[in-house]
C-alpha cells in the first residue's frame, strides 16, 4: 500500500498554538501509512523544528492581501507532489490553501479553525464577511476540525459548515517529553541570575503572543496592584507580535519598566513557566490553549479569565481561579491570594496537572486525526474507483 502524502499548512512560521499543533501532527502520524511535510512562510522556528526533525518543509510567500503567486505557488506543490490530503491551519492558510486544493483537485481537504478569531472582530462587516466567506469554503472542505466544543457550538450557531463535517479534536500534548526537557533547576537558577531574581522574590506571568486577543494590557494594569502588595515582584511577559511597541509604552506609563520585563520571542519560551510561582491567562478569547497544558504539565497554578476553550480546562476554585476577562482588579486580587496562600496554589496546580494530563494528550489527539484522515482518505479512494 501506498503511503498517504499529507500537506499540513499555516501561514507563519513562529510557534503559537497552530504551529504546534501542526508540528505535533507532522512528527507523530504513523510513517509507515503516511508521508508528511509542511508549508509556510520561510525562515523561523516552525522552519527550524520541522528540519530538525527530516520533515520536508515548502516555502510559500503567505500574504494577508490576496495575492495570484500565492495560489499559483500553492497550486505547483500540491500537483508536483501529488498531495492527498491538505490539512490547513487558521485564516490565511485556509484560504489559500483551499481554494487552490479545490482548482487542483486534491482528494482531501481538512481545516483546522484554532479559535474562531473572526468572530471577536471589532468590524461587524468584517466579521460577517468572514462568516459568510468560511460557509463558501466549506462546500469544498471535507472536514471542519474545532479544537473545543464551544468552538464548535459556535460554529454550529454561525453555520460555518454542515454538521456532519465539523469535528472536535482537541489539542494535546507529550507531558512526559515536556516535563523532561522544562523542568531543568539549572535553567531555573541560570535565569533567575541573568534576569537579576533574588530566590526570595515571587515570579508571575505569561507566555504569550502579543496580540489584542491574550489581554497583555489588563495584566499590566493588574501587575500595578500586584506590586503594591508583593514591591519585590517580578511579572514575566514571553513572546512577540504586534502589540509589542504598544505595550511597552503602557509598561512605561504605568512606571513599571523595573518590575515587568518583556523577553520577546523565544525557543524556549516555554521553559520559562519553570520560573513562575503564578501562570496567569488574561486572554479576551481563546480555542484550546496549549500553554495552559504546558503550565498543567510543571503543576504551576493558574489564573485565567473565564472565556470558551480555558474553562473547558480548568474547574474555578479546584484546579484553577477563573476570573472575567478585562478585569485587572479580580486579576490582581486572585494572583495575590495564591502568593500568599502557597499550599492552596500548589494543591491548585496539582489537580490541573492530574485532569490535563488525563483529557489532553498527544497520542490522543494523534489518533483521532490519523483516523479522520483514513477514514477520509478512504471515502474518496472509493470514489475515484
């Protein structure tokens, strides 16, 4: 039997939820049923990890405008290569990668929605635009995958797609690999140094993309009430992206360029919730948050706002603290509690390491694609007989 050649597409090449998702699906499909490579922007850590691991990766110039290069360049990969199944990754990929799957004729065609961005847009002509164009796609879509079942409530509510091709496959991860790789003490000790932490002084933060969507601005107004409780806190902010001038300027107007330090994009980014005494999620919307696995995973209690996809996850009081979202001071006041109560916040990331690591599982989630696939696969093999 033949191998199965898959196509798993994003358009940008930095590691946020999508990217790992699909580098999750790309390193663990069964090599002897499938032949996998991946397609995105060039030059990053997506990039990186996927040579680092022998997967063949596919350089295409994404753009947020619509651009005829893109679909041609689309177009060649996927007939040169004669790609059985496209599974495409978010809005950019979605587009692109469908449209020219749908004018090549490929066999299969999968999309995965990471949280449904366009229905939090600001711009209600935006947002219905964006509707009405994912129900276009969709009669050409053989599979609609939602990474929680709130997405898909929602994707049912908005009729993105017929029922009986949406799907829930919910994100997960490796926690043994994680544990072993993040939770080294000379990490630990190494950075506390460089970044100046005394072994006295608690640690909070996040690790996050910075975009309007993760709420970074209500974490700094809560870092100003944290700090006048705890002066010798440090409030830890990892990652990139287009908020990132704009809140540096609020970090200043706030006088708190001293205690919040923003250590941009990083490849290990995710060791770094080895040094918080509090993770905390501020996001405005979320699908299925894999940092929050990552923080489950080193048992670090959690303080998230109460938005679809997070409380799914996490039980309010029990394995968590769930507070709204735009709320600094219920945000500040439940990281206060659990610095000072510190057997209520290790009792607290005990119980979100045991549910996660039972609910949200790599091999899991593995398997229920590599069925989809197959079983996709097969409808249209009987087809073309």
């Amino acid at each position: 039997m033949k191998k199965i050649k898959v196509l798993e597409m994003i358009d940008q090449p930095f590691l946020g939820g999508g990217q790992i998702n699909l580098l999750s699906i790309a390193k663990s499909l069964d090599k002897t049923k499938f032949e996998v490579s991946v397609c995105s922007r060039d030059s990053g850590p997506l990039v990186d990890e996927a040579e680092k691991n022998d997967i063949r990766h596919f350089s295409v110039p994404f753009s947020k405008k619509i651009n005829r290069k893109v679909f041609q360049e689309i177009g060649f990969i996927l007939k040169s290569n004669k790609i059985d199944i496209l599974h495409t990754h978010g809005g950019v990929a979605g587009f692109y990668g469908r449209w020219a799957a749908n004018k090549n004729n490929i066999p299969v065609v999968v999309h995965t929605l990471h949280g449904i961005h366009y229905l939090h847009y600001r711009n209600c002509l935006l947002k219905h635009f964006y509707i009405l164009l994912e129900r276009y796609f969709s009669r050409f879509t053989d599979a609609l995958i939602f990474v929680s079942d709130a997405d898909r409530k929602k994707g049912k509510k908005f009729k993105l797609a017929p029922e009986d091709r949406t799907y829930v496959i919910k994100n997960g991860i490796d926690f043994s690999a994680f544990l072993a790789e993040n939770n080294s003490m000379d990490f630990k000790r190494q950075w506390k140094r460089e970044l100046g932490i005394e072994a006295f002084q608690p640690v909070v933060g996040t690790v996050s993309r910075l975009h309007r969507q993760k709420g970074i601005p209500f974490l700094l107004e809560a870092a100003k009430k944290i700090l006048k409780v705890f002066p010798a806190a440090k409030i830890l902010i990892v990652g990139e992206g287009p908020q990132r001038q704009k809140l540096e300027s609020l970090n200043r107007r706030l006088g708190l360029e001293n205690y919040v330090l923003f250590l941009g994009e990083r490849k290990d980014a995710q060791q770094f919730l080895s040094l918080f005494d509090v993770f905390i999620l501020p996001s405005l919307w979320e699908g299925l948050p894999y940092v929050l696995m990552e923080a489950a995973a080193l048992g670090k209690p959690v303080v998230a706002t109460d938005v679809d996809g997070v409380k799914e996850m996490v039980r309010d009081g029990e394995s968590g603290i769930l507070v709204p979202s735009k709320d600094p001071e219920s945000l500040a006041r439940s990281v206060i509690q659990l610095i000072q109560d510190r057997s209520y916040a290790l009792e607290l990331g005990k119980e979100l390491k045991k549910d996660i690591s039972q609910k949200y599982t790599l091999s899991s989630m593995v398997e229920q694609i590599q069925s989809l696939y197959l079983e996709l696969y097969g409808r249209s093999d009987s087809v073309t007989q």
